[in-house]
C-alpha cells in the first residue's frame, strides 16, 4: 500500500522527469535559433535600432511639416505616420475609458444595499475620471441609480452596447442623444448586479483628435461602423451626426465623399482620394482596434502639398543612414558587452540544474548587476556545494550505526529544514538505540512509521545490535514490499491493524517461550510497559457498556474531527487514529452520529465557516481555504447546499440583523 507521502513523491519524480526530458529536447540549439528574437543580444539590437529608426522617421516627419508641404508621396507618408499615431491615441484612450469604468464596477460601495451610499460613491466616481454621468443598469436594462439623480426608470434595454455588457464585455457605444437631446458616448461594463454605464459628453473623441493639423487644413476625423461621424474638427457635422454615405444616396454632390466613407467603413487600411466641397483631398484610413467597427480617416487638401522639399528629403535621408549605420556600430558593441557574461553565466546555471557543483563559476569583473550576479552565483554553488557533502556526510554516519548528532552542519535559510530534519532523525534513532541497549530489551513492537524514525531502519539497527530480540510487526501498512524487508530482517511476526488481542498475545507468548526464562522473569515489567500505548486508544474508548461506551467513542470522534476539519480527512485515516478496522469505524461512526462521515465532515466546515463569515474584513476565498476547500466556487456551493443559501447572502444576512 502506498501512503500518501509515497504519492507525492512519485508525482514529483515523474513532473522532474518530464521537465528533464523537455530540456533534453530544447538542448540542440542551432546557430538559427540563437540569432532568433529570442536571443537577449538580438533583442537589444533591435531595440536600440527600433529606437534610432524611430527618432529618425520622427525628425524627418517634423521637418517636412515645417517646410508646409512636399510632393504627394512624401504627403502620404506624412499621413501615414500621422494616421497611426492618431490611432494609438484613440486606442489608448478607449482602453482608458474601458479600464475607469470597470475600476468604477469593483467599488465596494456600489454594493451597498444603502441608495445614499451608492449615490454618493457614484458622484465621486464622475468627479475622479470626468462622466458626465455615472449610472447603474439592472440586468433588464433598467437605469435603478445615478449620479445625478436623474435618468432613473429610463430604460436601455436592446441598445447593443447594454447587451455586449450583459454578456460579460465591456463596450463603448457611438454617439448618441440622451432624453435631453444632448450628444453622448456611453460606455458600460457588467458588475454583480447589473451593468455600470459611464456617459461621457459627446465632444469626448473630438477632443482628443481636433488639434492634429496636416498643412493648414488637413485633419483627422472618426466614423462609427454605419459611416456616422463621431469626431472630428467639425462640430456641428458631429453634433448632428453627419452620414456622408447616406447623403450620397440622395444627393450626387456626396458621390465622392461617400464612396470614400464607405471604403472606409470597410475594416481595411490604406490611403485613397476623393472631393468635398470642390477640393480634392488625400485620405489615409485604418480601422481602431477595440472598437465596435470604428475607423479613423486622417485627411490633407492636395494643392497644399505640392511644393517641393527634395532637398530636405535628400538631406535628411543622409542623416538617417548616417544614424542607422552608427547606431547599428554602437548597438552591437553595447549588446555584446551585456549579453555575453549573461549567456556565460546561464550555461553555469544548466550545469548546476543538472547537479554540476564541481564546474567552476566564471569570473567576471565588473561592478554593475551583471558581476553582482556571477558572484552571488558563485556563493550560491559553494553553498550548495558544502551542503551536499555535509548532508552525504551525515547519512554515511548514520548508515554506519553512529547516530550522535552531527557537529559540524551551519545550515542557512531554508535548508535550515534539512538540517533540522537531519538532527531529529538522529536524535530519535540515538534514543531509541540508547533505551534498546540500556534495558536489554528482549521483545519489541513496532510500526512501519513511528514518529521521526522509520520502523525498518530500527529493526535493521536491533537486529544488529542484539540478534536474539524478538520484533514484532504491527502495522496498518499491508504493502507487500514492507513484509519482505522484515522477513528480510528476521522479524517474528508481521500483524497488520486492526488485529485481535488474542492473535497479539498468541505472538507474544511464542516470543516469550523464545526468550531466556530468567531474562523474561527479570524483564517481564518491561515488555508489559512497552505494549501498553499499543492497546491504550481503544482500550479506553472500550471502557463502559453500551450507550456509555457509544458517547465515549462519539465524543473522542468529533474531538478530533473538530481539530483537524481543515486537513484532507478521510474516513480510512480517522480510523487508523482511533485503532478501528475501515468497515467496522464506517459502522460505528452510523451509530454515533446517525449520517455518514463526509456529511458530518461537511457540517463541520460548514458551521466553522459561519463563524469565520462574522468576520467582516475576511473574503469568502480565504474563508474557504481555512474550514478546508481551495476552490472557492466549490466552497460556495457546498456552503448553499447545506443551508439553503452563498456565504455573501449568509454575511449579508447577519450584518443585516446587526
């Protein structure tokens, strides 16, 4: 039979192995992978070049702005550049709007069941990340709070950004008027009870874009998904939601605007031309990532784009090469520098996972982080180094039969255990043998595990030391492989828990008749103390007759069951506790509590949880970790099958009654 320790251990084993082999797999790299991006020297050239280029491309974009122009491919290319950097600040800010409405959601507050609570930490909320208006949705759409007070009964319900928050995502809606036919953007994030909707005013986008200038009058501009303007420099076309592609339906004039617009509204990313207002214009879209559809148009008027600036482009073309090739020179040289001793000091370390302790530690001289490292790494493998002959050391001593405690350990940290482990283990064998040896012991009963000695090794060492001393086996292991190593040792008898006293006495009485007479006589005082623990738990719970004895055995029961709730109890480990056979403890735990023992295991916790859910400042995770569940989810379903409702309702409940 394995214990459970067995298990642990053979998990263990099988989770190095397969890391091992994993590693093993890994371990061929080619020249390939090490020039890979995965490769820190790699990395950081393209880092650093990454940084140079960009500085570059940025230098040479303001240039050709000052100069009020150029030809059209270099206009693109303005555009371009300026059309992502516009993007990346409509996506950070969206992410942001996002990101303050559901840290709005995790208040505490907004739980409470007090409406003057909840009102009060939704106008704070408003003044913190700027809403217009902050209000709380019911799961049917339902406005039950606001920051204003205003707006209660109004109903959301079907408008899709309500339904995107019902289904667990946070969504910003298009512009939209609210029922005081003021444009508005909303966006809504779910929560426990329903859904929180942050209404921002609708000039929000057009804000954050307004000031981007191409020339004189380029400009940028948003469409929702339908081709609806949202943002931009115009706001009166954004105020009344302008829809140049539904214009174009109806009016010629519109024909190449809103062709363009409904490219636009496509998803792709490009660059095209079209006519507003008699002025041909060039256009670069992209669609905004996490958005709803959304897509960004960054625009500038041709015939202020056609002055040349060749001799700027020239010239500023030199200066980049020229700054490429010499960033490239001094991002090698730096790279290198960093991340040889680094790759140096990683080979020393696959040594030492793989048990190298004898290789020596490369040395370098520096004094930044990197030469801090290899010399902590250097401590650390001498450390381990002294560990591991100290610890080798002390099992050969042990081994040999001399269990007095080693002298020379001065563990550190955490292997401090170790030697801890180390010490108990030879301060038990030492007594054991000292009282074996100093009481001429004739007869001995042990188990295959006692507490900081294991019973094979003490047998071993007895039968050693004294060849004629009868052992005794009495055990609740029935593991095979425990049997032959105490056949191995000439043990007189293996007895496996529960056994009848008139089996032990049977052995006992063989061992006696084996023994010296006189020995016996002189010592017979002895082999009756040293019996004596195993019988005592189940002696005295068998003290009494019937329902005396059934209260003793009951009471004993749930002593233990209450001390030791939080550990993973099973039936089999109370039994061996109390001296019972599986089947006949699972017969009379029935009789002592009328229920089975996972259902008195379960009312245990859970009474135990009750008491802990008193405890305000206590979450419900931690509550379920301490009555013995790590899953919180299964904790809170247990604690609702057994009274009917979750541990929040049952908290809410007292503090209600409070």
């Amino acid at each position: 039979m394995k214990t459970p320790g067995d298990k642990k251990w053979n998990r263990k084993t099988q989770k190095a192995k397969g890391m091992g082999l994993g590693k093993k797999k890994n371990g061929g790299a080619s020249i390939k992978a090490k020039l890979s991006v995965k490769s820190l020297k790699m990395k950081m050239l393209m880092f650093i070049i990454a940084i140079i280029l960009g500085l570059s491309v940025t230098n040479m974009i303001v240039s050709i702005s000052v100069s009020f122009g150029g030809i059209t491919d270099v206009v693109k290319s303005d555009l371009e550049a300026t059309g992502k950097l516009v993007n990346n600040l409509i996506v950070q800010n969206l992410d942001q709007m996002k990101v303050s409405i559901e840290a709005s959601a995790q208040g505490g507050s907004l739980k409470s069941i007090n409406s003057r609570v909840v009102t009060e930490y939704l106008s704070n909320q408003c003044t913190l990340y700027g809403y217009k208006d902050l209000e709380v949705i019911s799961k049917e759409g339902v406005v039950t709070r606001s920051a204003s007070g205003e707006h209660i009964g109004d109903s959301f319900a079907g408008m899709d950004y309500i339904t995107k928050a019902l289904n667990g995502q946070t969504t910003i809606s298009t512009t939209e008027y609210d029922s005081n036919n003021a444009l508005v953007i909303r966006v809504a994030t779910p929560y426990d009870f329903g859904i929180l909707v942050g209404t921002y005013d609708g000039s929000v986008l057009s804000n954050l874009i307004k000031d981007f200038k191409i020339g004189k009058t380029g400009n940028a501009f948003l469409l929702d998904s339908t081709g609806t303007l949202i943002g931009g420099n115009n706001a009166d076309l954004v105020q009344e939601r302008s829809n140049m592609i539904e214009k174009a339906k109806s009016d010629s004039s519109y024909a190449s605007i809103g062709k363009m617009f409904q490219k636009i509204t496509s998803g792709g990313t490009g660059i095209g031309k079209y006519e507003y207002m008699g002025v041909s214009r060039f256009c670069y879209y992209s669609p905004i990532s996490g958005s709803d559809g959304w897509s960004l148009g960054v625009v500038a008027p041709i015939h202020e784009t056609t002055t040349s600036i060749y001799a700027v482009v020239a010239g500023m073309s030199i200066l980049l090469l020229v700054s490429i090739i010499a960033g490239c020179f001094m991002a090698f040289w730096f790279a290198g520098s960093i991340a040889s001793p680094i790759s140096a000091i990683a080979d020393r370390m696959k040594l030492l996972s793989n048990g190298d302790l004898t290789s020596e530690v490369p040395v370098i001289k520096r004094k930044d982080e990197i030469g801090q490292l290899a010399e902590e790494i250097g401590n650390y493998v001498t450390s381990v180094r002294v560990y591991n002959n100290t610890i080798a050391a002390s099992m050969d001593k042990i081994a040999s039969g001399d269990f007095r405690r080693s002298q020379d350990m001065n563990f550190n940290g955490d292997y401090v255990v170790i030697q801890d482990a180390i010490m108990k283990a030879e301060d038990m064998l030492s007594k054991t043998m000292e009282t074996f040896d100093e009481h001429d012991i004739q007869i001995a009963v042990l188990d295959i595990e006692m507490p900081g000695i294991n019973g094979i090794e003490a047998a071993q060492e007895m039968r050693r030391r004294k060849s004629q001393c009868s052992i005794i086996f009495l055990t609740a292991f029935d593991d095979f492989s425990y049997a032959k190593k105490a056949i191995g040792i000439r043990v007189l008898d293996y007895l496996l828990k529960p056994c009848k006293g008139e089996e032990l006495i049977g052995v006992l009485d063989e061992a006696m008749r084996l023994a010296d007479k006189a020995l016996l006589e002189e010592k017979g005082a002895e082999v009756q103390t040293i019996m004596e623990p195993v019988f005592r738990p189940s002696a005295e719970l068998s003290a009494g007759d019937g329902q005396i004895r059934l209260h003793k055995v009951a009471e004993a029961i749930r002593q233990y069951m209450e001390e030791n709730y939080v550990r993973d109890l099973s039936m089999q480990d109370v039994a061996r506790v109390m001296n019972y056979s599986e089947a006949y403890f699972c017969k009379l735990f029935k009789q002592c509590f009328d229920k089975n023992f996972t259902t008195y295991l379960t009312e245990c916790r859970v009474e135990a949880a009750k008491k802990l859910l008193t405890e305000p400042m206590v979450n419900v995770k931690e509550i379920g970790e301490a009555v013995g569940y790590n899953d919180s989810n299964y904790f809170a379903k247990v604690f609702k099958r057994v009274t009917g409702i979750s541990p929040t309702e049952y908290r809410i409940s007292i503090f209600n009654r409070k």
